[in-house]
C-alpha cells in the first residue's frame, strides 16, 4: 500500500467517525462535560496515558496508531472542528447546553468535539511513546509532547478552573463572588475596595461635517492629543487650542480648574476659515454631564472626544478571620495572588470614568496551571530546538 | 504612523523596484546582483529608521494598528528573500519578495492611519512586543515560504528538479516560520493568563492562529515524516497562508468572528 493510499484511507475512516459524531450531537444526548470533574479528570488522565503506552505493546494497533498517516489525519480532524468553530458564531459554554442542532455554535461542548479530541490524543500519545520506547526523540517530539500535555491538561481541567466576578465600592466590602451562571462563591476572605485611579490620554478634538441627505456625516479627527498650542486644520478650518484644562468644570459659559468634583477635560479654541474667527469651549463630558461643542458655520461642529484609559488600578484590602490582612494594588496585566486565587482588574464604572467609585475584579483559580504551563514550556522548547535542528535529520 | 511615512515608502519602493530590474536583466553579473541586494537590504534598514523615528514619536511600540504591522512585515519580508537567496541563488525569491514589500507599503499608503499616541492598559505589557514582532516575522517567513509554492505549483512540472528543489526551500522557511510562530502563540498564551485570567479563550484570533498552526504541522509530518513529494504539500502550503492572511487582517470577513479582543484600531 502507497503511503498517499494509506493517508487517504485513514482519512477517510476518521471523517465518517467525526460525521458519527455529529449524528451522536444531533441525535443522542448532550455531552457531560460536568461529569469530567475532580477526581475524575485525573482517574481519565492516568488511565488515559496507561492506554497510550499499553497499546505499544500490541504491535499492529501501535504501528498503526504511531504512523505519521494517522496522525495527520487526526490533525485534520481537530482542523476541521477549529475551522468551524472560527467560521460560525459561539455561544458561551455555560448558556444553553444544546443550543444549535450539529453543534456548529457549540463546538467546545459537542460530540465532534470531543471524538476529535480523543483521537487526536491517543494518536498524538502513541507518536510520542513511539519516539520515546525506540530512543529516537526528536526536536518535533519535544514539541508534540508539550502539545499533548497542553491539549489534555486544559480539556480535563477546564471544569476545575474557577471564574468569579465581584463588583466592589469604594468604602463597601465584599466576600461573595459571583460566576457567570450567577451561583455565589464563599472566597474565605473579605475585600474592600480603597481607592481606584485611573490615568487618562488628552483626548482628541474632532469636526462633524453633514453630508447629503442618506450619507452619515464625515467625521475629521485631529492627528494630535489636546494640548495648549495645538494647532490642525480639521476640514476648511485652522483650529488652534488656546487653553487646556485636564481637570475643568463647567462655570456659566466657561470653564474653569479644579481638584474637586467630577471634572472633565476642556479646551479653549479657536477656528478660522475664509477670515472669520470662532472661538468657544469644548469638553469631553461624562455622562452626567453632555460634551460641549462649538457650532460653526454651515451646521459644522467641533468636538472633543472621550478621553481613552492609559491605566487603571484598585487598591484593596484583603481579610480573613484568621491571619490574612493585606493592602493589594490590582492593575490590568498584574493581576494579585491571595489564598489560591489570582485577582485581575477587569472594569470600573464607565460612566463615572476616571471617577469610578467602583471597581469590577476577576477571580481565577486554576488548579491545573502548574500542569498546562509545562506543557506551553515544553512547546516552546521544542520549537527553538526544532529551529535549530538539521532537516535531513528530522526526516528520518 | 508619522507624517513621514509616504517620503520613506516612496525611497523604500524605489530602491526595490530598483532592485527587482536588476535582478531581473542579471544573469552572472556579480556586480549587477550585488547592487541589488544591497538595495533590497537598504530599504529595510529605511523602514527600521522609520519604525525608530515612529517609536520615538509615538511614545509606544508602533505595533498596534494593521498599518503598523504591515510596516513590520515590509520589513522582515525582504529579508528573508535575502536570506533565501543567500543560499539557493535564486533571483526570482527576491524579486517576489521585494513585490509583495511593495504591495503591503502601497496599502499603507492608501490607508494612512491617524497620529495616535494611545496604547490601552491590556497591550501596556513586556509581552506585547515579542509577541507581535515574532507574529510578523513568522508571517513574513511563511509568506516567503508561499510565494515559492505558488510559483513553483504554477511553472514547474511534477517530479522536476526545480519543484524538488523549491520544496527543499519551502521545508527550510515552514522550519523557521512554523517555530517562530509557535514561540509567538505561546508568548500570547503565557500573555493572555496575566492580562485576561486564561491562557487560551478561544477568541477567534486565537482560533485562526491555531487553525494556521494546525496545518503548518500537517505540512512538516506530511514532508518530514510521511515524505511526499509532489505539488500537494505545497498546495497545502498555499492553504495554510490563506488562514494566516484571514488571522492577520481577514477577520472582519468571518461571521463567527466578531467580538474579537484582538481588535486592530
């Protein structure tokens, strides 16, 4: 048998075994993915790799099973279930068990899914035990392998890992979290919410231009941030920004510097076209307070943009009834470690903007991180050395 | 970008045009071929000064927006045709990369992108450049490795010398790019777990990239291990740079594809 006849015979036999799978979606019942949890999913795992290894003893299913036709046909079958899951639409995991008849919404949660998953593992498993039992680990080996552990690691435990949102005040306190179903989760610690900073870019100033009836109006942006001496031409018009107050609040027809009070950014400018000068205040807004504009001529006007977040931190206070008293400054890409969780900052009051008396944190625990990560590692340890390695010996 | 990106991109695309002629009339003019390289490098070291200069003027990595990326692949493209014709000799890698050079710093300079200095919390991490830059390096490789197949699936006959040797070339860049971009996806990974609480959420940047992955390692096992010849690795070649293309800059078009993190602005 060519090896081109052996690839498409197993091809063919693994694309009929997924297509059962999409009649066992549409006809059978929902997959138990909740069943998987601990210790489940560690009992699968061990009994799983005992399997893989065991078969290497059967030397047809083995020889088979190791063969790089196999495993590319495995890879293809994985191909063809990621293919549809970045085509069509997904719904989350948690809404709706069964939410589209071929599971082509809810790949991660369907029969197919899962075939593919098992066969790709105990092919990719055998590959791998192959490579090991005849010494002849190569650097694409190394590689595999971390994609192996990376792949069975994060399927088991997907239903171990905790996510939870609390949503806490400035002054207020809470020690319940709440996961995307809305089930409430006891952390074992209480966290209070001492401040929340929020630094922001100078916004940009914009004109609105109407178009014809039927057209949306042109929007023209200016090329630079707000600052004192700005000057752009923006449509027909030289703006100039005479004033900028990064902290203003609005007086009878201006505005003026503060400290205090939910202060916007404001701009004192000026717009010239064909010799006539207009000159007025612009500002940001929030949403308890309306931006403000300047109208020219021909239904033309200047805007200022909101401001965009350039950081954005809580400081926080961790408690138990025991020992645990910590004052903790959570910012997005540090996330804090207290008590097996790991605290990300994930939102804030948007309408408030940088006087946000709330802050949104996200919870994670992960029990199989630890495991998952010596996968990645591994993965990009065999990618350096397979950069380096010798084609005509990765051939053989 | 600056506003002097369009003076650099006309010299940039000068010196490859140049280049690309002279590649083109030289047969064993050694003087004539190395005149050519020489262009062809320098309009890379141009586009690194402009990547310096942006940075500069920016305040941040300039590797947030399509614009900006596409700067980064007009980069490293070239050079790897360079690299490739370093040690195959052939004048066509080069003129075919220098091409597509010029194609992406055409689009920029048809959609030139606002003065924006803004960099949202999420990117404002020592992951971010790594990861971005070692993306662009891959797509640039892999797109290398595509411009060989598709000349090769279009001029050369099945079992020729020539299509074994472009496929020996293709092998040595799907080594490269396919390593390159698995450090990248991974970089992400590790990336994603501090800034989103997950190192994998199947957001669909996330989805393509692995879908690019997957059959970048179809294409390895099916030449390195399973050793077949012929045009069907490199037509598999040709597939696998269309999802890097969708991954890259496609998305919009995907329906399943919305409410991506990975947002270019």
């Amino acid at each position: 048998m060519t090896k081109l006849s052996a690839l498409l015979k197993t091809l063919t036999a693994f694309t009929l075994t997924l297509f059962a799978g999409y009649i066992l979606e549409r006809y059978g019942p929902p997959l138990p993915l909740q069943a998987f949890q601990w210790p489940v999913n560690i009992i699968i795992l061990s009994l799983f790799t005992c399997t893989v290894v065991g078969l290497q003893s059967i030397k047809p299913v083995s020889a088979w099973l190791s063969s790089s036709s196999t495993l590319i046909s495995a890879l293809a079958m994985m191909t063809i279930e990621v293919m549809v899951l970045g085509i069509f639409p997904q719904t989350h995991l948690q809404d709706v068990l069964r939410p589209s008849l071929w599971g082509f919404h809810s790949v991660l949660s369907s029969w197919p899914w899962f075939i593919s998953q098992v066969l790709l593992l105990l092919v990719l498993g055998s590959h791998i035990s192959k490579q090991i039992v005849r010494k002849d680990f190569t650097s694409l080996g190394v590689l595999q392998l971390g994609a192996w552990i990376v792949l069975i690691g994060a399927q088991l435990g997907y239903v171990d890992m905790e996510r939870c949102w609390v949503r806490v005040a400035e002054g207020n306190r809470a020690d319940i979290a709440f996961d995307s179903g809305g089930k409430a989760i006891d952390l074992g610690f209480s966290i209070s919410l001492q401040d929340f900073i929020m630094e922001e870019y100078a916004p940009k100033i914009f004109t609105v231009i109407p178009q014809p009836e039927g057209q949306s109006p042109k929007k023209i942006e200016s090329q630079r941030a707000c600052h004192r001496g700005l000057t752009e031409s923006l449509g027909e018009y030289e703006i100039a920004v005479e004033k900028y107050l990064p902290y203003a609040l609005r007086g009878h027809n201006d505005f003026f510097p503060s400290d205090t009070g939910l202060t916007v950014h404001a701009a004192f400018v000026t717009a010239k076209k064909e010799g006539k000068l207009y000159s007025g205040w612009l500002s940001s807004g929030i949403n308890q307070m309306k931006p403000h504009g300047l109208f020219l001529e021909d239904s033309v006007a200047l805007f200022m943009d909101r401001p965009k977040p350039k950081s954005y931190s809580s400081t926080i206070v961790v408690k138990d009834s025991i020992s645990l008293d910590d004052t903790l400054s959570v910012r997005v890409n540090k996330p804090m470690k207290v008590k097996g969780w790991k605290i990300y900052q994930r939102g804030f009051d948007k309408s408030r903007g940088r006087w946000s008396r709330i802050c949104v944190l996200e919870l994670v625990r992960d029990p199989w991180l630890p495991f998952v990560y010596s996968g990645i590692f591994m993965i990009i340890a065999g990618a350096l050395l397979f950069l380096f390695s010798d084609n005509r010996k990765e051939n053989q | 970008m600056t506003n002097m990106f369009p003076a650099y991109a006309i010299i940039a695309i000068f010196l490859w045009l140049s280049s690309t002629v002279l590649m083109s009339i030289t047969k064993s003019d050694k003087r004539l071929s190395t005149t050519a390289l020489i262009m062809t490098f320098s309009s890379s070291i141009l586009l690194v000064m402009l990547i310096v200069h942006s940075w500069s003027a920016l305040q941040r990595p300039p590797l947030r927006t399509i614009g900006e990326t596409r700067l980064w692949y007009s980069v490293f493209l070239p050079l790897v045709g360079l690299a490739t014709y370093r040690k195959w000799h052939f004048s066509w890698i080069v003129i075919f990369c220098n091409a597509m050079a010029i194609l992406f710093v055409v689009l920029n300079l048809f959609k030139p992108e606002n003065f924006d200095q803004t960099l949202m919390p999420a990117l404002q991490s020592p992951w971010f450049v790594p990861h971005v830059v070692l993306f662009m390096f891959s797509y640039a490789v892999l797109g290398g490795a595509a411009l060989v197949a598709l000349k090769t699936v279009i001029k050369e006959k099945t079992g020729s010398t020539a299509l074994v040797q472009n496929t020996e070339i293709t092998d040595t860049l799907v080594k490269v790019g396919f390593s390159t971009f698995t450090i990248a996806m991974m970089f992400g990974a590790l990336w994603a777990k501090e800034a989103w609480g997950h190192y994998w959420t199947w957001d669909p940047k996330e989805t393509w990239a692995l879908l690019s992955w997957l059959s970048y390692h179809m294409y390895i096992l099916y030449r390195y291990k399973a050793a077949h010849t012929g045009k069907v690795p490199l037509i598999l070649l040709l597939v696998a740079f269309v999802s890097i293309l969708i991954c890259w800059f496609g998305l919009h078009l995907v329906p399943g594809a919305k409410g991506s993190m990975h947002v270019y602005n």
